[in-house]
C-alpha cells in the first residue's frame, strides 16, 4: 500500500493535481468523495467535481465505514483518490451532537479520538486490500486564527490529523498556485 498525500490552501490546485498524479498512476481509478450536500453552494461544488472527473472513474461517496465498501470495486480498482480529508472531518466532527461552543475539553478529546479512529479505519482498509491511495487535505495552519472555537476546534483537529497522515504517507506534495512542491519522497 502506497499513500500520497496533496495539500495545500483552497484554490491552490490540490484536486486537480491529485487527479493528474492518479491518472499517471492507475487505470482504474476509485474516487471517494467526502462531501455531504448541505445546501445549494455545497450542491453545485459537489456537480462541478462530478463533471470534471473521468467518467470510467467509479465515485464512492461517503466519508466512514470503507471497509463496506463494495468488494467488487475494491478488486477491480488499482488506486483510491479521496477527496477531501478535511471534508471527511468537518463531516465526522458533526456525526457528534455536540454544541461546540459549550463543549468541554473532554467532549472534543472524543471528537477527535472518533476522528483518529476513522482514518486509522481508511488506512486499515487500504492495507488490507494492499490498494494505493491519494489523499487530498487543506492546510489549516497557514490561515487566518478563527474567531470561533467551532473552528479553533477544526483547525486542531484537522491540522492533527494532517500531521499524522504526513507522517504515515509515502509522498507529500505541498500546492502553491497549482505548483506542486513535492516535500516528501524519495526522489526529492
């Protein structure tokens, strides 16, 4: 199992350039998407992404429970693209009935182990299936400190979970301006 990870800020080409690296890499490719419509912006983001993918892509769209993913797409994929990590874990963070605004410090140390063990679940399911996968995230830290603590909380979060899935990854690419910068690998 290979794990390529892009990240970079919104708009910096992440998805188009994990796409790129996805169709050098693999035939036939699965795409999950992690997205949940929510309203009409949500929608037509998520109908833009549809349209721009390769129609012989197969689209998963969920952001837990892989290891019920079909079996016969797993057999018949050579390498899973997801998009997006922080996506996933705006969603895994709402799973919760939480008032983020009032929670308590233990209350978001569960968030987060919940989290943890969904990746750690998605990476599992990767390896067992000995399938490669490209991950796409946001860089959180480079941004503007939220002035809420519902997006303190997912800056933590999520920028936790980056560190951890830089860590566990093969590749790393860092995007700027749609240039990719690879900061991890071994032909660096």
């Amino acid at each position: 199992m290979g794990i390529t990870m892009v990240t970079g800020g919104a708009r910096s080409g992440k998805s188009s350039y994990g796409e790129q690296l996805a169709k050098e890499r693999g035939k036939r490719i699965a795409y999950i998407a992690t997205a949940v419509v929510t309203d009409k912006d949500m929608e037509e983001r998520v109908r833009k992404h549809k349209e721009s993918r390769p129609k012989e892509w197969v689209t998963i769209e969920r952001y837990k429970g892989f290891d019920d993913v079909d079996k016969e797409i797993v057999e018949q994929t050579d390498l899973f693209f997801l998009d997006c990590i922080t996506t996933m874990v705006t969603n895994l963070m709402f799973d919760k009935d939480i008032d983020y605004d009032t929670c308590s410090n233990e209350d978001i140390q569960m968030v987060e182990d919940y989290v943890f063990s969904e990746v750690d679940k998605l990476l599992d399911f990767m390896s067992d299936n000995n399938k490669d996968i490209i991950l796409i995230t946001n860089e959180v830290g480079m941004g503007l400190v939220p002035a809420y603590r519902l997006g303190s909380i997912f800056r933590d979060i999520a920028g936790r979970v980056n560190q951890y899935l830089a860590g566990r990854a093969d590749e790393v690419y860092f995007m700027v301006s749609s240039l990719p910068m690879k900061i991890k690998g071994d032909d660096r």
